[in-house]
C-alpha cells in the first residue's frame, strides 16, 4: 500500500512540474497586444489632437506626400514625444532653416518627476519619409539606465514608416542596454 502512495505522489508531482509553454506564451502574446493596443490609442489621440497649440503657436504641417525631388520647408513648431514619458503631454521642438539643406531643431519634453528628452542640433530631410539628424539627443527617465542620462550624440536617422504621421529615431536601443527601447517621435 505505501509502494502505491508513493508511486502515485511521484506520478502527481511530476505531472504538476509540467512545464505550461503553450499557454505562458498565450498569455504573453495576449498581454503584448494588450499594450500595443494601448499604445496605437494613445498614438492616435496624440495624432488627433495634432493641431493644437504650443505657448500660442499652432504646429506647423507638412504635405502628405511631396513631390519626388522636393521636400517643402519645415520650419515651426512640432510635437516631441519619448514613450516613458508619455503621449499625453507631448513636449515641442522648434525647426528653423539654416540654409537651403539644413535646418537647426531644439527642443524638449518633461514630466512632474524630473524625466525629460532634450534634442538639439541640425536636421535635414533626405527624402519625402527620413530626416538626417546632426547633433545631441539626451534622456533620463528615473527607472532606466540606473536613472542616469543616456546621451546620444553624432548622426542620426530618423523614418516615417508605413502611415505613421511622425519620424522615428532609428537608434531605438537605450543606453542601459537589454531590451530596453525608446521611441523618440517627431510628428508632422
């Protein structure tokens, strides 16, 4: 009778030990589309509300589609967002031209707790859908990077993909390393 009890314990504890791949990696997937969900919405509220006004000045607007071998000026104010800080409260960044390729931008956005994204240098548009960046893009966000700054400094891309009505900085990976990435926007 005791051989049975333990046979049986045995045969219910490596049943339970069973690994749950299937379903962990649906309820992962679950929860991945959860936040991207949340993200688009927010991204599309912040799109929405694209023409609202900073300190007085309405956000300049570029064509949707330029022709082939021209892109129209861009001076003026435009929304800047960094994810971790959020899409709520977007700050701004102002392009000015330079001369007939470059124009300079500086900009910021900040939070209640001390987290911001500063932009500053020189912009350029390569063709209808990417910008070349020159210049200085810092960061610190209280829980990344030990809550220090992550700077990144020299030439830079930043893409419109798709539909999306923003530039992407294509340097996504935050100083702290890992999996840790930052969406770094400029919208139309």
């Amino acid at each position: 009778m005791k051989l049975y009890a333990i046979l049986f314990s045995s045969l219910l504890l490596i049943i339970s030990c069973k690994p749950r791949t299937a379903e962990t990696t649906d309820q992962q997937i679950r929860t991945e589309n959860f936040e991207l969900k949340k993200e688009n919405d927010s991204l599309r509220s912040l799109i929405a509300k694209s023409s609202r006004t900073f300190e007085g000045d309405t956000i300049q607007k570029l064509p949707e589609v330029p022709e082939e071998n021209s892109y129209p000026a861009f001076p003026g104010r435009h929304a800047l967002t960094l994810q971790w800080i959020g899409w709520q409260k977007p700050g701004s960044v102002t392009i000015t031209a330079i001369d007939d390729t470059w124009y300079s931008i500086q900009g910021s956005q900040t939070d209640e707790n001390g987290n911001y994204l500063k932009i500053n240098g020189r912009i350029r548009p390569l063709n209808n859908r990417e910008l070349e960046f020159d210049g200085k893009i810092e960061s610190l966000v209280e829980s990344i990077n030990n809550g220090e700054p992550c700077i990144r400094s020299g030439k830079k891309l930043f893409k419109a993909t798709g539909t999306r009505k923003y530039w992407r900085l294509q340097d996504m990976i935050n100083c702290g390393g890992g999996m840790i990435t930052d969406y770094v926007d400029i919208y139309f």
